[in-house]
C-alpha cells in the first residue's frame, strides 16, 4: 500500500474533520494506523468505536445542529461485507470506497438514504475490496462489468487522506474487462491527474447554474471552479462526463444554464471532447424528502410545492413529485438546444 502525501488544506472546500471515530479492526491495516497518527498530530480528537455504522456522540440538539456536525465528523472503518450493492441501470455494482460527503446541498437524496447524521465513512481495508472486484469481473466474462464509485458518496474529498480513488482509478486501469466511474462536485483533484487510467475510468463531475450553486450547493466549489478541475481532468486524458442536476426552474433559469454551457464550451477546447457523455436530471423529490429538508434547512428555497408538479410512482414502491409535462417538455427542448449548440458530439445518456 501506498501510503498518501497529506498536505495541508490550500483552499476553503478541502475536507477537515472536526472530530474522527476509529474501529478498533481499522487499526490492523496500515492505513487505519497511519490516519490515527495523522490525525493525532494535527490535534483532532480521535474516539474509538464499536462499530463504523452505530456511531453516537456526534453533538446537535437540533436537526440541523446534527446534520451540520455529522458533515464535519470522519468515520475510519473496515468494511465486512462482501457482496456489492447493485447500481443499475448506470453500473452493475457500487465500490464501497467511501459514504457521505461533506457537501450540504438541501436537495441530495442521502438526506433520506443516510439518516439525519449522514457523517462521512471511509474503509482501510482497499485491498480486500478490489479484490471482490476483482471476482465480480471474473464471474461476468467474458461479459464488461461496470463499477460505480459514488452512489452514496463523493469520494474526491477524502482522497488526500486514503488515496482509495486512485488505488481504484489505477486498478481498473490494468482490468481488460470493466470500468469504473465516480462523479464529484469537488476539485481537490491534482493527486489523480496522473493516474494510470488507461481510459478505463469515466471521471464525471456534478455541475450546475450558479444561481443554483450558490443558493443549494452549500460548502462546495463554484460552477467555475468546477468546470476548470473537468478541464484538467480532460487534458489528464480521462473520458469525461457531466452530471447536470439537478435542472430547476426559476426566473432566469434559461439564461443561466446557458452561461453554464457557455462556460463550458469556453474550457473544453475542441481536442478534449472525443469521449464526452452528459447526465441531465430536473429537480423532484419525495414527500419524506421534504420532510427532511424542512426540518434540517427551515428557511430553504427549494420549490417543494406539491400543488405545482406531477406525482408519479417510482420502482421501488414510492413516488415523486417532478415538474409537470409543460415545464418538462420546456426544459428538454432549451438543454437539448444548448447541447446541440456547444456539444453536438457529446453523448447524452439520458434527459428525465
């Protein structure tokens, strides 16, 4: 195991922890010692725990004091099970590399999938999980197995202290028969420029208007910041994705997206677009979505109002309520304008 370089933090949206808890297993594996040393001598207090996925004495007498100090508080674990979720229809299966991030959008869904302490989750035992990978991929030949690493995370703010994406990044560099994908909103992204890829990784970063940005994407970096880190990420040589979501309709909504494809289209010279892929989702949400939010952000405004939009019934048992067939059909025809405009070699995946 490579044992990370950990610098000190150079801007405001690099992860520090305000407290951390440790598994007594964790500290079996160099990584687990090494983060424990770390984190010792930089003066953040260390509290060994029973169990990364019980943790208590996280503080907050309120749901929103919860939630804020669980976005501060790093869980260093080793992770047991060995059968991966499934992450269909996007990946065959997660890589449980890490859980949480320290983002505090009000609109995320792990507000409902996490609890309302959705404190972040990393595992030492990296190894162990590329290797069920790695017999994932030999029990799917001759077929390709695809791998998604942020399906309950963002993985990119963690990486200075475990160097888990690059491990991966690297791993699935040498595998003739998978791939590996993972989407950020963050852009402390220089330790990965130079991993060995081989192409293998689809490195994606979440993007947004910056009305958007600015008002529901709280602690995170700008939509300019973003779309430079996504042009070093090109020029590194990655397949390169953009996650839009999600699209919201307001006064001015038009005009800034198309700022943000602009801005795009300013960036990503013509040589960095050969394999780029677009995401696009429109905001909806849960009615325990909402819930949640109102009770973690009381003065938020996100448009929740349910008299305004369209249920309709999810897969898994429950519905959403998402923008009317109107309000639908008015965003599908401008984002599929904008992308014909700037991108018209781009591959969308899908526009919901």
């Amino acid at each position: 195991m490579t044992t990370t370089v950990l610098e000190p933090p150079a801007t405001k949206h690099i992860f520090v922890p305000k407290r951390v808890f440790i598994e007594p297993a964790a500290l079996e594996y160099e990584l687990g010692r090494h983060l424990r040393d770390y984190f010792q001598t930089a003066g953040i207090p260390i509290t060994v725990t029973g169990s990364h996925n019980r943790i208590t004495g996280i503080p907050g007498k309120t749901a929103q004091e919860g939630f804020l100090e669980a976005k501060r508080t790093l869980v260093i674990g080793v992770r047991k099970g060995r059968e991966f979720q499934t992450c269909k229809p996007s990946a065959h299966y997660q890589l449980p590399l890490v859980t949480s991030c320290p983002g505090k959008c009000e609109y995320c869904y792990l507000l409902t999938n996490l609890g309302k302490k959705p404190y972040l989750r990393i595992y030492v035992n990296i190894d162990e999980i590329l290797d069920r990978a790695k017999a994932y991929i030999k029990e799917h030949l001759p077929r390709e197995t695809v791998f998604e690493g942020a399906a309950t995370s963002d993985p990119v703010p963690v990486e200075r202290y475990t160097g888990a994406l690059k491990q991966a990044i690297e791993f699935f560099g040498q595998q003739e028969h998978a791939r590996f994908r993972f989407v950020t909103k963050f852009t402390d992204i220089d330790t990965l420029l130079a991993a060995k890829h081989n192409g293998r990784t689809r490195f994606r970063f979440s993007i947004n208007a910056a009305t958007v940005i600015k008002k529901f994407e709280h602690a995170t970096p700008s939509m300019t910041e973003r779309v430079a880190a996504a042009g070093k990420v090109a020029t590194a040589g990655y397949p390169l994705g953009f996650l839009i979501a999600p699209i919201m309709i307001y006064d001015g909504w038009r005009q800034d997206y198309s700022e943000l494809f602009a801005e795009l289209d300013r960036v990503l010279k013509p040589d960095l677009r050969k394999d780029l892929t677009f995401e696009l989702i429109t905001h909806r949400f849960t009615r325990r979505a909402k819930q949640n939010i109102e009770e973690i952000f009381p003065n938020s405004q996100l448009d929740m109002n349910e008299e305004q939009r369209q249920f309709k019934y999810g897969q898994f048992g429950y519905g959403k309520y998402i923008y009317p067939k109107e309000s639908m059909l008015e965003v599908r025809a401008h984002m599929e304008g904008l992308l014909q405009k700037y991108f018209p070699e781009a591959k969308v995946e899908y526009l919901v």
